[in-house]
C-alpha cells in the first residue's frame, strides 16, 4: 500500500481491492500504541485508519475512513489503543472511538469545540497515579484549551498566550 498514491475500498467484510483516486499527499501518519492502528492524513482533508495483524507480518487491513473534520488534520495522538484525538485547521479537535473499527465500518467522534483559528496541536496527559486525563489543544492565534477525557470531554481551561502575559477563560 503506497500512501498518497491509493485508497482502498472494502467491496466485501473479507476482501479489498486497491482503487486509484489519484495522488493524495500524506501530511501526517501516527502509530498508536503497540503498532495498531496505523492513521494518515493527507492534504485534501481525509483521514484514514488501518488496523494492522500483528499475526500476519502486521499486515495493513481494510482501511476506515475516519469522516468529521471540515479541513486538514494538522496533528493526532492517542489517549490509548482505541481512542485517537485529532486537532484540525477548520477549528475542531475529535476524539475519536477506534474501539468501533474492529468490529464494524463505522467508527464515532465526539468533536470538541473552544478555539477562533486553526489547530495546530494536540497532546494527551499520561493521567498516571491516579489522576485523570487530559487533552490539550492549540491553535494558530495562540491559545490552548484543556479539556477532561473522562468522557464528559468538558473544557476546563483556555489559555490565550499574548506574548507578554495570558488571558484566561474558565471552561
């Protein structure tokens, strides 16, 4: 499988066949834990996730497009082997249940809304010893947003950095 030259389309639950859609530029590819999944983004604003068999030389399996964002994904991270957290140009960050992959063709989002630009990053606590999780956003015009992962996904903080100072808006 060449990134950003094919896209595969499942035709039936045990066969894939590679259909070209043209070149589409991979901007962005993160492993989750332990190898699996695997997921891409790519210049025209598609998202994608293959679920990798470890039994079989981690051999790529029918991919899911992952649909939601509005723009490009401008970077991922995983909160654990299932639950991948996007940030995006069109504003959004989705935290994304990739649990759903394994069984079925659709996978769910729950889409986090708290910025005015495009988002450039994303980071997920470690939530060790105890203490929660948490995602922190950023965007283009300088704030971040922390937002609980227990799955409320309630903005806690945003955080707009000025340079000389910051300005803060509870939740």
């Amino acid at each position: 499988v060449m990134l950003g030259a094919y896209t595969h389309e499942c035709r039936a639950k045990a066969s894939c066949r590679p259909e070209r859609k043209g070149v589409r530029g991979a901007v962005g590819v993160w492993f989750g834990p332990c190898g699996m999944p695997l997921v891409a983004a790519f210049a025209d604003g598609s998202l994608v996730a293959w679920r990798i068999n470890c039994d079989e030389s981690r051999m790529l399996r029918c991919p899911v497009e992952l649909v939601g964002h509005t723009h490009r994904v401008t970077a991922a991270c995983f909160a654990d082997s299932n639950v991948l957290c996007t940030a995006s140009a069109d504003s959004t960050a989705r935290v994304w249940n990739l649990a759903e992959m394994w069984n079925s063709r659709e996978v769910t989002s729950v889409e986090l809304r708290g910025h005015d630009g495009a988002l450039t990053c994303c980071a997920v606590s470690s939530g060790g010893d105890g203490l929660p999780k948490l995602l922190a956003t950023c965007d283009a015009r300088g704030a971040f947003c922390v937002w609980s992962m227990g799955g409320d996904f309630k903005k806690l903080h945003r955080v707009r950095w000025n340079g000389g100072g910051d300005e803060r808006d509870a939740g």
